[in-house]
C-alpha cells in the first residue's frame, strides 16, 4: 500500500469496528509503522497481551507506536480475585505520552480504543481531545458496547472504516495535508 501526503476532506478521525481486538490492535500498529516509515510523525498507542514473567499470566498492556514502550494496564491482584485489575496510573502514563507528542508536532495519532474508560470520560479520553483540539488525525478502534458514547463524544469528526489496510489508506489520503 502508498502512503502519501494527505489531501483534503473533513473527517479526522477514523473508527474501526472494535470486536476481532487483536486483529484490529496488529491493523492499526501496521498502520503506524506505515506512516513513520513514509516520513510521517506517528504517536500514540496500541493494545497488546504480554507474558509477565514473574506470575507466568497474560497482561494486557499499552505499546507505544513510536519508542515500543510497554504501559502494563492491568495489575495482578492475586489468585481468584475478582476485582477490576484496571492499572489506571499506566493509562494515565500512556496518555500523557500521548498527549506530549500531540504538543511536539505529531501528524498521526493511534489510540488503541474508545472504551469503557473513555466513555467515562476517563483511560485515554485526554488524548482524543488533545489531537481534536491540534486538529491530528486520529485512527481508534471503538468498541461495540459504546458506539452512542462514542457518537457523542467524536460527533461529525469521525468515520467508521472497514478494518483493512486498504481502507486506512484511502482514509490517509483523503485527509487534509495542514491537520496539524
């Protein structure tokens, strides 16, 4: 797939449906790639499963686009609980990250999804409004349990995208080349 310049059109945000995650988390983080090897400044995060070594459990954490640093997301609260292991100080860490790199120039923004969190008004919802506010693209997924939250939060900014590398070119292209 070419990646060029973006021309014009109004959306800046694309959406892709949220439900095959880790198909969608592996679309968008070779979509970053993409874009930085074009020359493009690419932030932002996606959302994987590592190993923690000291447990032997899986853990879902926050890969940086640009650096691969890991934001561990949920924390091991111990055998049987049943407790939200949400890790809420590295959301917040991975946010700022974010947020950062929207204030030093970045032309693409991937944040992993839109989510309970976000629905909220919380997890990364800071840096969805930071690249709004600096008009940068942004590319998400959003899951299906909050697509009215999600309406009311993006409104006429955002589209939704096939989940295809195809799709997230033609979205590329198609956007403004001042967005930053």
């Amino acid at each position: 797939m070419t990646i060029d310049n973006p021309p014009r059109l109004e959306t800046r945000i694309g959406a892709l449906p949220g439900e095959a995650s880790a198909l969608v988390q592996a679309l968008l983080a070779d979509f970053a790639r993409e874009i930085a090897e074009a020359g493009g400044r690419v932030a932002g995060v996606t959302q994987a499963r590592a190993l923690d070594e000291a447990t032997g459990r899986s853990r879902i954490v926050l890969r940086d686009v640009t650096d691969g640093t890991l934001y561990s997301i949920s924390q091991d609260l111990g055998p049987g609980s049943v407790a939200c292991n949400l890790d809420t100080s590295e959301l917040a860490q991975a946010c700022a990250s974010i947020e950062r790199a929207v204030s030093a120039g970045a032309d693409l923004v991937v944040i992993s999804k839109f989510s309970k969190q976000e629905a909220a008004r919380g997890g990364l919802a800071d840096a969805f409004r930071a690249a709004m506010a600096a008009k940068v693209p942004v590319v998400t997924a959003v899951s299906p349990h909050y697509l009215a939250e999600w309406r009311s939060f993006a409104g006429p900014l955002a589209e939704f995208l096939e989940p295809t590398p195809e799709a997230l070119a033609t979205w590329w292209r198609g956007l403004p080349t001042n967005a930053a």
